[in-house]
C-alpha cells in the first residue's frame, strides 16, 4: 500500500495508452474516455491481446502486454509516492491527522498556503532524521518478518520534496491531496 501526495488534478485534455513504463504513453489523442476505450476493445477483439498499440520499445509489453488507457492533464503536478508507513510519519511532521479511516484509508486534502506552512514549521523544528534502521523478527510460525525502516536523512529528503509540491500548488491555486 502506498500514498501519493499531489494536488487536485488540472483539466483533462484526451486519453491515451500506456503499458506503464515511463516512456510508454501514446500518442493518440481521443476526446472521451468512452471513446478511447472502445478502441482499445478494438484491439483487443482483433488480436486477444493490446501490446501492439505499445512504444515503449520492451518486447513483452509489444507483443502480448495489455495497454491501460490514461487521461493526459493540461497541467500534471509534481507528485511524491510513498509507503503508508512513511507517510504517516510525514502526516505526523507536518501535524496532520495520520489515522485511517473505517477501510483502512489514508487521505485529506488542505490549502496549498496551509500546507506549506506545515512544511516550513516541519522543516525548521525537525531539521535532521537518524532514520529507524531495518530489523527482522520471528513471528507467530517462525514466519521472518522485516521491518523496512526508513534511512538517514529521510524526513529532510521528503519535506523538500513536499515545499516544491506545495510551491507549485501554490502557483496554481490548486488544493494539496494526498490518496
Ligand atoms: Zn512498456
């Protein structure tokens, strides 16, 4: 499970493909979502696979990958993807609510002129994490469980991260998200 901060999404200008690999977004341009989809059913009926609509250049998405259709915004914000555990740790730094909801959900959004004044009290009153170190342990079974930890430096890293998404957000009036 992992939680993505960014902002509200800008508007959507057409929907494409894409296998998934950074370089994989195609170039078609349909109007709706409807539409896009229909043609990859197209593609699908006539070849029990979609991998030839792929650009990407690897084999296995070229031949036999599926394609997923994927909106194309106006104006994408910087985002930052993180495990839940650390963002939680990040949620507490910035004095946010860090509890789950009933399904087990992590999310909010605030203002992007609350958020980064979060950031900046963030930064200033927690300037350096030692980072937890990985451990294991024996559970229930002898089952091996790790604990990943979170390295050195990590919460400094994260919050510059999080006061350029907030600058941007900022810049465009838009709302900070995290999901
Ligand atoms: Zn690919």
């Amino acid at each position: 499970m992992s939680i993505t901060f960014s902002t509200e999404p800008s508007p959507i200008t057409g929907f494409a493909f894409t296998c998934g690999h950074d370089n994989g977004r195609t170039e078609h341009r349909f109007g709706s979502y409807e539409d896009a989809r229909v043609f990859l059913q197209g593609e699908l009926d006539a070849h029990g696979y979609t991998g030839g609509l792929a650009v990407c250049g690897d084999v296995d998405c070229c031949s036999f990958g599926l394609m997923h259709i994927e909106a194309i915004e106006s104006d994408p914000a910087p985002d930052l993807n993180v495990t839940n555990v650390n963002a939680r740790h990040l949620l507490e730094l910035l004095g946010l609510d860090s509890e789950s909801d009933e399904g087990g959900c992590l999310s909010g959004s605030v203002s992007a002129e609350d958020f980064l004044g979060r950031v900046l009290l963030a930064q200033a009153v927690s300037p350096s994490d030692a980072g937890i170190p990985a451990r294991q342990e024996t559970g229930l079974g002898g089952v091996t469980i790790v604990h990943m930890g979170r390295p050195v430096g990590y919460s400094e890293d994260r919050l510059a991260a999080l006061r350029e998404l907030a600058d941007f957000a900022i810049n465009r009036r838009r709302t900070i998200q995290w999901c």
